[in-house]
C-alpha cells in the first residue's frame, strides 16, 4: 500500500495571502502546503482520504487517475469543498463514487452540497457519490477500513487505520478506547497544528506526547500552521517522529 500525503496544512494553507512571515516567504517546498489529505494506493484501488479545497490542483499535481472511493475524516470546510471537482472522476467511472464517513459527516456533507442530491433534470453536470455511515470497520477494494475516533474539539471525527497505517488529522486528542484501535502500527499521520495551545487542535508538544502513546514505528506529522517551519521544526522533533510535505510518499508493505 501506498500513501501520497496531497496536503500538509491547515485550513488557509501556507503560505497565507497577505502574510509577510519568514515562512509564508520561504523558498524551501516543504513550507508550501496545500489543505491537508491523502491519496491512498493499493493493487488497482485509488482511495481519497478528504476531497479537499485544493483537490484540482492536487489531482493534477500528483496525476491522480482514477477515484474508487474517498473516506471523509469530517466536513469541515478545508476537508470537503473540493467534493464538485469529483465531476471529472464519475466521468472516468461512469457513474457514482462510494463515500464513507460518519453519520454527522454525511448529513452535513447532504446540506453543503445539496444540489448534488437533488433529484431533477437539471442538464448540468453534478458530482455524484453515495455517502454510506460508518461506526464500524468497513470493507474497501479488498482492504479492511477501520474508522478511528479522535476529538477536534468538542466535536468528533474519524480518522482511518488501513493494514498497519493509521491517518488521524484535526486532533485536539485521542480517547482510550480509538489507542486500542491503533496499536501495532507501522506508520501513523497525526496532525499537529503549532507550538501556542489551540482550542481544537495539538500543539507540537502534544502531539509528539500523542504520537509516543500510539507507538507507531514510525510519525509525519500534519496539519500544519505558517508558524512551524519545516528545517527548524524538524530539528527538534525526537527520533521517528518527522514532519510531512505535500508529496511524501508512505509505503507498507502489510
């Protein structure tokens, strides 16, 4: 299996219009970050995790081919608006996409893009999907889904453990019952947002303290803000644990 992280930052992406930080004007790559998530690759199967406000450019950047199905973490607005640009994979498929997310997640997914549930006659192309609830593990292309609650707040949302990968974003922590979901892991994706506390997300601090809990083998972190640099923060992350990029390729084999 194969996982391409397609965005590494937050919600206004990095750099950020109008912002004159060291950051937003670096030239390394690594601190230009798209909205955060995931392309997910195994035998045939494409997979999306989120359909993300850059999902365009993210598609042709990382020559996406096809979409089977995409699994929703939450509809925030950074995780879903792309869900129109879907259009161009039901013309590829030839018809809908199979979507997975939480039951709150799927309503919400329904009210925002209403008009593509609506059923008319309407000659304007739509994107297409059926949105399927999930508490429980699921079945994609031959992979067993398990769906992962994490706290954002006081919300929350799902992230996904796939073989020995998990991939858990928008975390403000991880209840006792989601840690026995996530033991054994091989590679794990957790966001961490910046080094000042914030009311729905990690800190670094705390994430690098999530990330030893879980145990993974080994840790990118994501969701990242304009205030963690790529060289300066990596310099101080513990071994294992390492900072994701739009781009970094995670492979297991399990």
């Amino acid at each position: 299996m194969r996982l391409v992280v397609l965005g590494s930052g937050t919600s206004s992406g990095v750099p950020i219009p109008t912002c004159p930080c060291d950051v937003c004007r670096s030239d390394d790559p690594r601190d230009r970050r798209w909205r955060t998530s995931a392309w997910l690759t195994w035998d045939d199967a494409s997979i999306l995790i989120d359909t993300s406000s850059d999902l365009r450019e993210q598609a042709l950047r990382f020559e996406i081919p096809k979409v089977d199905a995409v699994l929703y973490t939450h509809a925030h607005a950074d995780h879903v608006l792309g869900l129109d640009d879907l259009r161009v994979y039901n013309w590829h498929r030839g018809g809908s996409i199979p979507a997975y997310a939480s039951a709150e997640t799927c309503e919400s997914v329904r009210r925002t893009f209403w008009y593509a549930f609506e059923e008319d006659d309407h000659p304007s192309v739509k994107p297409a999907i059926d949105l399927t609830p999930v508490s429980e593990p699921f079945e994609v292309a031959g992979k067993r889904i398990v769906p992962v609650p994490v706290d954002h707040g006081p919300q929350q949302i799902l992230g996904y453990r796939i073989d020995d990968v998990a991939y858990l974003t928008d975390v403000s922590g991880v209840p006792r019952n989601s840690l026995e979901l996530l033991r054994g892991l091989d590679a794990l994706i957790l966001s961490a947002l910046r080094d000042r506390p914030h009311a729905t997300h990690m800190t670094l601090d705390q994430a690098i303290a999530c990330a030893r809990r879980i145990g993974a083998k080994r840790t990118w972190f994501t969701h990242m803000s304009h205030e963690l640099g790529h060289v300066e923060t990596e310099a101080r992350l513990p071994a294992g644990i390492r900072l994701a990029f739009d781009g970094l390729v995670v492979t297991s084999n399990a």
